[in-house]
C-alpha cells in the first residue's frame, strides 16, 4: 500500500493533471477545493476531499492533518496557515516552501529578490497608487509602461499598460488596478520579439533539470499557445539562445529558491539575444502541459516524483516538436453562431469550446483535454489541445484548422500569423520550419540545384524545405552563421552545391554536426568558374574531406540525388519516409518496364528514345 | 457539458485506463464491478458506481439505466443481460456487440468462425473432457498437444500442454481443466518462432486502422514483455512481415466482428513466415498498454473515441521504439528477500512489485502504471511499466536494470535471454538491434572499414552497430535480403565499402529505403582488385549512381568519415546528437590549437609532427 498521501491546495486543472499523474503511481491525493466537483476532484475518487477555500486557514489545518505532502497548483494560498502547518505538523512537508509561496505572491518582492540573486531583470519599481507615483515612474522608466497589481495578479488580471501620463490614461489605469486598494508595482516596459518559457524541476536531493526552452505566445496576457521546442527563425540569431533560456531558468531556481517541485520561468528574449526573467511560478504551469504527451516523463509526474522525494524522471522531448493551444471560454456573441460540427456529442455549451475539441479530434496526433469546469466564461481555461508531430512544420500544419477555426468563430478580425495553412512550396517560396536546407554559392548554380527543389516538392510534399544562397568567399560570415544555427532552427540536413574550388559544403560541415550533401556542380558556363574540368574540381574538393569532417557527396551536376539521399536521411526521425521511398523506387523500376513493353512490341530495330 | 455517458462492466486495470482517457475528454463514466475500490473506480469519481458483479443481470440492467453506451473491460460478462439491455434500452449503444462477445467467450466457436471467415488458423477441433476424447485428438493433431477450456480462459488459465498421452497424463491434463465440468477444444501444438500482437481499432462508421505490429512474449501463458514495434533479427526473413501481421490482423476484425472499438488480435509467427492467429479480445488489450506513451493516440483514447462514434485517433508510433514489462505479484519466498531500495516510499507490500516500481523510477523513458489493486497474489497484474526510447536498442538497454531485477529476486534462476546489459561493441561485436550497418564485400576491406566501427564505438557508445560481409558480386542474393530488411530491423543508416567495380553500395542503395554511406576503397593490394588506381577506380563507382538512387559517398579510404556521417544521419532521429557531435568538432578543433602552441613554444623550426 502507498504509505504517503498528498494534499493539494487547489483544484482546477493543474490539479487535475496533477492527480492524474499521482493515479499513475496509485498515489493517493486529497484535494482543498470550494464545491464537491472542482476538475481535480473529479478524477480522484477519494471520500476525504475537502469542501473549502484554498485561503481558509481551517480547512488548510484540516488537510494538513490527513497528509504526508502538501502542495500547491496555485500561489494565492493562506501563507500563515502553512507556516502554522509547519508548526503544528511537523512531519507534513511542504513543497513549495512557505517562504517560496511569500516570495512569489508578491510580485514586486519577487523580482526584488530575483535581481539580489544575480538574475536578469529589466527595471522595475514600487509605486504609489496614485497619479503622482504613476507620472513619476512614467519619467523614470518611460513609455509605455507596465502597471502591475503585486498580488493576486494571473492571466492579465492585475496588468496594465500605460501608453500616455495624461490624466484621463492615469484615472484608467488606477481604477483598473483597484483604485488604489492595492500595491502596485512598474516594470520598464520591455520590447521582446518572443517570450520563452522554460519548466524546471528541482529533487528533494537538491538535483535541478529542466525540460527544453519553448516559445509562449499570450493573447491579452493569457497564454495562447506554445510552441515546443523553441526554433530559432534566422541564421543572425545566436545558436546557444534554447540552451541559454535553459541555463538562466535553472540558475534562477538554483539560487533563489528552495524546496522541490517544478516551477516556470517565464522569460524574455529581446532583439539583441538577451533574455530576462519575466515572472516565476512555483507549480506545474501551463506552458508546460505539452509535458504530458511530448516529453519522457511530464511537469505533473515529475512534480509528484519531487514532492515524494522519488527520483526525477527523464526531461527529454520524446517527439519532434509539440505545440499546445489553450481552449479558452468565449463570450456569448461567439457562442451564438452556428456550427460546422456534424457530431452528435457536445462536450460544451460554449459553441467555440465545443467546436475546438472537434477539430482537435479530427486532428492526427492533437490529444484534447477538456478540464470539466462547470460554466464557460470569456477568457475561462476550458480545455487545450495539445500537438505531437515529427518536425515543428508538421505540428503547426497540424495546428492549422484549430486556429483557423478560433479566426473564423471569433469573426475573421483575428490576423493570426500562425493560422496559415497554405504549404509555400506551391508557390515556390521557401519554408519557415525547413527540415531541408538547399544552398548553394552563386544563384548561377540555382539551374543545377533546381531539380533537387522540385523533386522534393512534387514527390514528397510533407517534407518542408528552404533554398537559399550562401556562398563561402563572398560571404564567409553568413555561411558560419547559417551552419551554426542549423540544428537550432529544426534543420535536419543541408544540401550545398558549389562549383570550382566548391568550399562551402566542407566549410559548413565544419560549424555544425547536422549532416551535409555535397553536390559538385560543373561550372564551365559560369564566368571564373573552372571551365573544362566538368565539375571534377569541385567533386574532389567536395569529396576528399579530411578525417573528421565528412561530407555526403554525390554525382556531379546531380542534385536531385542529393534531395533523394536527404530525403533517406531525413527519415531516420520519420520510419514512414522509408517506405514512401521504397514506392518511389518501385516507380522507378516500372518506367523501365514499361519501356521493356515497348521494346518488345515496336521491336529493337525501331525502338526509338 | 457532456452529453454522453460511458458504462464499463469490470473495473480491473483496463477499466481504469480507460476511465483516464476519458477524462480527458471529460466523459463521465459509471463502473460496474464488485468492492467500492475496485481500480478503475479509484480514479473516476462518481457517486453512480455500481458495486456488483458484471455478471450479474439485474446490476447490468442497473448500470444500462443510467448510460448511454455500455462497453467491457473483460468478455466474461453475462451476454443475455447484454441481449436484454439491446431489448428494453433500444437507445443504449452496446461495444463490442452482445454477439461479439458470445462467439468471443467460446474460444472454440470463435475458432471456428474465424476459420470460416477465412482467417489464418493452425488446426483445431472441440473434444470431450474424457481420456478416450483427449486420446482420439492426440492421434489426430500429434503431441504435444495444446487443451484449452472453450470459456473462461484466459492468462493461462484453462490451459494445458499434453506431452504424453500415458494415462497419468491424460488423468492430469483432465483433472487441470476442470475434471469434466467444462467444455474443452485441442489445438495442434504451434511450433511458432514469435509471438505477435496488433492493437486494431473500428470506429462507428466501420473504418479499421492498426497500431504497429509488436513482439509479445508470454511467460507462463501470461504476457510478460511487449517490444514495439516489432523488428526483424534476420536478413532472411520476410521484409514485410510487420504490414504482413497488421494485415492479417485488420482483416479478421473486418470480416468477422462487428461493433466499434478496440481488438487485440494475438499471433503466431512460423519459421516459414507464415502468421496464424492465436486468439482475439473485443476490448483494449494487454499488448496494447505501450500505446499510452509512444502512440498519438493510446488504444485506450481509440475505444473510448470509437465507441462514442468519435473519429478514431492516430495510431502511429510518435517514439522511436517502446518497451512494456507487466509487475505481476509474486510468491511470498520472493517477497521475503530483502530489498535494495533506499527510499522510504513504499508502493505495495510485495517486495517485487515495489522494487520494480523503484527501479521504473529510476530509469529514464520509463512510466510505471501501479493500478491500485488491493492484495498481491502470485501471477496477479499489479501494474505495468513502459519504456519509450529513440530506438530499440536504447529501450532494451533501459528495460535491462528491471529484467535483471527480475532474474535476481526470483532466485536467479530465471536466465533471461532479454536481460543482458552488455553492450556488445565493448567485445568487438556487433550489437543485436544496430542502427548502423557497415558492410563490405570482402574481409580483405576490413582494415580500411575498421576505423569505422572503432570511431563509432570509442565516441558513440550509445549508438548500436553491426559489422558484416555482403559482397554485391558473390553473394547477391544475401545482398537483396540484406536491403530488403534493413529498414525492418531498424537499421536507419548502411554503411557500405568496396573496392574496384565497387557494386555494392549502389546495389544495396537500390533496394532499400534507408541511406548509404559508400566508402570507396584503394584495393591495390587485393589480389584481382585494380591495382594501381588508388581507389578512383571505386570512387567513380560509387559516386556516378544514376538519378533516383543516390549513394552518399566520402573520400577514398576514409571509413572514419563514413561513420562520422552515419551518426549525423541518425541524429535526425535523436537531436541530441548534434550536440554530441559539435562537441567532437570541438574537440578536433582543440588539437590543432594545442599544435599551435607547441609550434609558438618550440618555434616553427624546430617543430616536429
């Protein structure tokens, strides 16, 4: 029998998935909630849940006394009551710490904190709620600004931001932050071009992992969607920014606080490659749901395992990539409108929660979780979806009616950037998430690469590549730059064609451990080339790398081999390739046979090519 | 809110995961099963569990009043509470059907239908429970010779091997399978090879997908391991054996069930390759539990998708490969052993079962599944645990802590084949489930192809290799079967080197999905090689391969290179090998730097290599 029982102060849906993984493990939990059918209750069978706020210092005693564990699955708890709980129950332990809890329900305390133990912050400081202490921040750090409540802020409540100091913006912004009833903080407003999200865990032992870094994309300071892992974009970027994000959320959590569970470092990333801190919670966290179906052991496993004192499990992405989109309550004017859905099950009144978790079921590898909350409500976490695939272009093809769908209930005014469904390689344009990168020195070899282009498009559609020029003496820089940020940007093989002297396959074989497909490219026709040699320069440039460094060279002038061998490479992360291209090769031998028909019949003496 | 509600008859292990995929979807599910407690009413709160058997009528009848889909967790239902419930609740959907179940429960008129449907069988016929019955069926199918009870059959029970047909044999045989009471069947002993498992999933509109055929193994006619998906160990065996199994396995469900849901079809693979089925369950299935973590959408997800006329999930594998081992409970003298575990956790009073569950925990990629079942008893399922991983050799080789376990508290003497940790390459062999194949056509290439294999080993260690002859020229038809298989077996990349004509690469690259590195090799001092060409000769061979089938060639000799670039190719499939592999740049990197400190030290004159 299991000897320990957990408490959990909370029961929505990060208390639900928390039960869910205690289950697993046949762990018994108890869950303090207002009401008998908060979401984790219902999932956990168990006569002892309690019937009470999470902030009722009475109730919390009383769970206390029915548990060896207590946790959290949100920080707005009675701080005084578990520190009585630290008194009173002695072998109760608490995870995370009160002190830990203190620190985080105030965000201003907490920042102050963070930026004591050396991590990256912006500017920030406390302000009166009053319009001098606002207009006085505003020339301090500038505009806009963000105003924030210190406490009891989650999911934009308690944000605002302040984009002028006259008065009638000043009023605004003090009646929307409590009219002055609560302590309010400024943050300089900081001009990221993504924000990240990063969820570590820490041991009982003291050991910290964490799982990859992943790109959060909010909609009205609710989280919207991840997308996991995170990608860089652009070859300017730097190649270390997913393992950075990684390293300063688990400094931050190594040094500033203590106790063991998970916890998620929202951050940061501006244009010039820093990354700050935004905000940290104590607790499994939504950017971490796509846990569950993508890594080896997910956010609420490992949480449970470390509030146990149980051995960490494994952080590792299992998948490609992964992304998640929340389904969130609409208000009634979206619910009013009609429905595509052909299904007889309704899993919710509210039309667009409904129609999301359809969409989701007729989705290849989305697994829809609807949280069983009673009433939908605007901006309400109903559900999310989460999306495994095997590249990140797949996930977010995957994706794509989900978000199309929330566009068109939500009345076509939402320009989602993510929501473009159409595949650019029809129009001959490169792909954002290329698995294939095609390059190549001059665009006078773009003739000798171009079959490689369009063997992929026309014979393997679902393979998303770029094509672009890189060349190695002209833009020396550029190619380090392209090779070091290969693997980064999802790239799983680079096919670089060049002539003459041909450098730039080895060259970027030498700044990346991503395999390169060197095709050597005969370039007689091109001025300075090395006419008259028939690519035979560039082939044993390409080809006599030396040890340590190979290249994958193939025919010369033959790109659309290069493609196919990419395409082979390509499917050691997708077995399915490999059988897409043993029908490509049969495809092959039947046009031979074929032509043995006609031989046949018309007689060799007449066959005609 | 829902408007759908699921009722389960049993409420074991598979109840349970069933209950958790439904809560995903928030489907509220009411279970019929004796004791308040039962596994799958542990997770699943609800105040309208039935506590009463599933083959009681009137609580049937109870639990349809209150459903609008009934499903089952175990045949051994009582079908005529089933007729009368299609009778008197017109609008309560039955999965599988009432008749479904009926010709499942008799193992010999499921036989026997399925043998009229055309599925592959080994030879069967009904017997009387007598000597003189037993007898005349020994004359007629041979010894040894397998009885079975027609019902109430299952994890080996009502099952018996006849080895000999002296009286006291037969006397036994009998008095093991009921002593008369129960009908028996005898089937003619299967001189199988594998054991071979396929989940198969209907939805309501009759469409039929399969997981991934898997490897099953039995021990004591119960299963005891899963390894998915299956792979061929042998160059000789017939390439499509996996569609081949799921096939064979799709079509039965097709022509010989109706109803939506789930099927476990288990069968037999012959030395000849032929598949027979063994037996089918209507529900999800032992064999099926790995799809929780490494499908995109467990079996689970499916039955409940199905049988609410929801469309059916993806059934692809989203991990490289997976593992399952079942904890069953052991005797009391393996529970008296002590334990070497250090936590104070205790997951069950049964010494194996807690110690394979701390060891799960213990291992990375692995999910135990404890279901909550109140005493242990010898050869009970207790829970399970699965292991995913980038590749069968990486999930055996985290299965092999846990078989080794195994071995040692049931005394040792148990010697597992599966529970070898030894990694072969530290012997100078190849490893059983390689990832990388290198070959060449004769031995007299060893020491150039040596390199490769010692790179791979000294650096990789964790990639699995294997190192062969296949010579395009003597051995072409091992050549074939060799290609033809290699994707079967999880080779993800060849390796192939050959001197002269220099066939082999592209003749492997021909018949097969999976890319080849081609190493040219200088065989001048190979007697009838092409002395004298320094391996242009092989180069030109090897490189020039016409559009369509491409062969990735590195420079002259260097095996090096070819290795080094079959492990960027497997990284497509596990990204932390680019890491691994920038990390080697690194290092070459570091050894010229040391050389040119020696050279500013010694000053450039006196320098010596």
């Amino acid at each position: 029998m299991p000897s320990k029982v957990v408490g959990i102060l909370g029961g929505g849906q990060l208390g639900r998935m928390l039960a869910a993984s205690a289950s697993l493990l046949n762990i018994k939990v108890i869950v303090l909630d207002v009401g008998v059918d908060a979401p984790a209750k219902q999932i956990v069978a168990s006569p002892s849940h309690i019937d009470g706020s999470f902030r009722d210092k009475e109730k919390i005693l009383e769970l206390a006394s029915q548990v060896d564990v207590l946790t959290v699955e949100i920080e707005h708890v009675d701080v005084e009551a578990l520190e009585t709980v630290q008194k009173s129950y002695p072998n109760v332990s608490i995870h995370p710490t009160p002190s830990t809890i203190r620190l985080i329900q105030d965000k201003y305390l907490q920042k102050e904190y963070l930026s004591k133990c050396g991590c990256p912050l912006g500017p920030f400081q406390a302000i009166e709620a009053t319009p001098e202490g606002i207009t006085y921040a505003a020339k301090e750090l500038g505009l806009p600004l963000m105003l924030k409540s210190r406490t009891m802020a989650y999911d934009g409540r308690g944000n605002h931001v302040l984009r002028s100091t006259d008065s009638q913006s000043i009023v605004t912004a003090i009646e929307s932050l409590g009219s002055g009833s609560r302590k309010l903080y400024a943050e300089k407003w900081v001009p990221f071009v993504k924000e990240l999200a990063v969820m570590v865990v820490r041991g009982l032992d003291g050991t910290v992992s964490s799982y990859p870094a992943v790109e959060t994309i909010h909609r009205d300071n609710i989280c919207h969607i991840v997308w996991a892992p995170f990608r860089l974009r652009n070859i300017d970027e730097d190649p270390t920014l997913p393992t950075k994000a990684e390293q300063v959320a688990k400094e931050a959590i190594k040094k500033a606080f203590e106790g063991a569970g998970v916890f998620g470092v929202e951050m940061f990333l501006l244009e010039n490659g820093e990354i700050l801190i935004n905000e940290i919670a104590p607790r499994p966290h939504n950017s971490g749901h796509y846990t569950i179906e993508a890594c080896e052991s997910s956010q609420y496993d490992n949480h449970i395992r470390a509030i146990l004192g149980l051995p960490l499990g494994s952080t590792r992405l299992k998948v490609g990539a992964a992304g998640m989109l929340n389904i969130l309550g609409s208000s009634n004017d979206v619910a009013s409108k009609s429905t595509t859905s052909s299904s007889s099950l309704t899993f919710s009144d509210d039309t667009l929660v409904n129609e999301l978790t359809h969409i989701a079921l007729r989705t290849p590898g989305a697994s829809p979780h609807l949280y069983g909350k009673g009433q939908s409500r605007k901006g309400r976490k109903m559900g999310h979806v989460t999306i495994v695939g095997s590249s990140s272009a797949e996930v977010r093809e995957r994706m794509s009616p989900l978000l199309t769908c929330l566009a068109e209930l939500e009345g076509g005014s939402q320009n989602d950037q993510h929501s473009s469904s159409i595949n650019p390689h029809l129009l001959g344009y490169s792909h954002p998430h290329p698995l294939i990168s095609i390059i190549m020195g001059s665009d006078s070899d773009l003739p000798t690469m171009l079959p490689a282009a369009q063997i992929l498009a026309k014979h393997f559609p679902s393979i998303p590549f770029e094509v672009t020029l890189v060349s190695a003496h002209r833009t020396p820089l550029r190619l380090m730059n392209f090779a070091r940020t290969a693997a980064a940007r999802g790239v799983q093989v680079i096919i670089a064609g060049a002539g003459g002297a041909a450098h730039l396959p080895g060259m970027v074989a030498s700044s990346t451990g991503v395999p390169v497909v060197g095709v050597p490219v005969d370039s007689k026709s091109v001025s300075g080339g090395g006419g008259g040699l028939g690519g035979v320069d560039a082939m044993w440039s390409i080809l006599q790398m030396p040890r340590g460094i190979p290249v994958a060279t193939v025919a010369i002038n033959n790109s659309t081999n290069a493609a196919l061998l990419a395409v082979r490479i390509v499917s050691a992360g997708q077995p399915q390739l490999v059988s897409q291209m043993e029908e490509y090769l049969r495809t092959l031998g039947k046009e031979v046979e074929s032509k043995v028909d006609v031989m046949n019949d018309l007689g060799w003496a007449q066959y005609r090519k």
